[in-house]
C-alpha cells in the first residue's frame, strides 16, 4: 500500500493524488485504505514519512563543512523531486489531525537526532568545541531549503548547501567564542 502511494505521489505529486488511483495501484478497494488510514492525507504521511527515512543518508566525509554541505545538498536534491516536495508540503500543511501532527514531529525529532551526529563527529575531531547544540545547527542548516521551497520558492542552487554549512560553522564558532568559560 505504501509503495504504490509512493508510486502515486511520484507521477502526479500532491495535488494529483488519490485514494483511488493507490487502491487501483495496489489492488485493493478504497474501503480498505479508509478503513486502515481513514484519511488521504494520513495515507500520503505514512507513505512519504517512511521514504523520507530512508532518502536522505547522513554523509560521513571526514570534515563538518562536508558533512553539512553533503546533507543540505542531499536535501535540496530530495525536495526537488516530486516526491520529496510532497513530503516537505505534508509536513508543512497544518491538518488539525493530532495523529499526522505526532507523525510530522516524530519525523522531525527522528531526523535530527539522526542527523546531529555531524555535530557530535565534529566535537569529537576538535573542529567545534564541546557543548555545541546539534539539533539546532541542523535546523539552521535545513530551514532555509524548506522556506525557499515553501515560502519565497527562491531555487536551491548548487552553492547554496555550502553556504549554508559555511554559515552554521561560523555560528558554531562564534557561539563558543561568546560563551562564558568557567573558571
């Protein structure tokens, strides 16, 4: 069911998608989508939440920036395809359904824990110091593709993932720099 919602999602995106059209994919009836998700749109999250697990790997390169650099551009590359701007709409879009608002902040949360390792090999290499808050330089990193892709549709250029690495380590930097030492 999920894979042929994925299917859907990818040659039509979400203004083109259906329960009918993943029923007819799948070979099942409507009733039995309603009956286990009871909505479309809880439907697409569970599907684009478990794709989005698995399309956007953490890199390992050896340094921060290229850790950054490859994860936002690995992002940009994502949202740029239909299946990933799916993804970015459905979490953006409020539902008012308390079950897909739990799924979209446990994905969040998941995918910057996941993610924050960047930052815990960057301490652990001494190229930022210790302490650095690692969910929130990736947020740093990742909210400006979502704005651009939600918000002002400004294009994710190619430089725009080493920009943003650049700018998130001199906010790393800059914050450990201001920090009160004990002492």
């Amino acid at each position: 069911m999920l894979d042929a919602t994925l299917a859907v999602l990818r040659d039509g995106g979400w203004d083109r998608f259906s329960v009918a059209e993943v029923a007819s994919r799948a070979g099942v009836h409507e009733t039995s989508i309603y009956r286990r998700w009871g909505t479309r749109e809880r439907l697409a999250t569970d599907a684009l939440l478990a794709a989005g697990e698995q399309d956007l790997p953490v890199p390992d390169t050896g340094s921060l920036r290229g850790d950054l650099a490859g994860f936002a551009a690995g992002i940009c590359q994502y949202m740029s395809t239909p299946l990933g701007l799916a993804l970015a709409r459905a979490l953006a879009t409020p539902t008012g359904d308390p079950a897909i608002t739990e799924a979209s902040a446990r994905y969040f949360q998941t995918r910057l824990e996941i993610a924050s390792t960047i930052i815990d090999r960057a301490i652990a290499r001494g190229e930022i110091p210790e302490g650095a808050d690692g969910a929130l330089a990736i947020e740093m990193l990742i909210a400006p593709l979502h704005f651009r892709t939600l918000v002002s549709h400004h294009p994710l250029d190619d430089g725009l993932p080493a920009r943003l690495a650049d700018l998130v380590i001199t906010g790393l930097r800059a914050h450990a720099d201001a920090t009160p030492q004990p002492g």
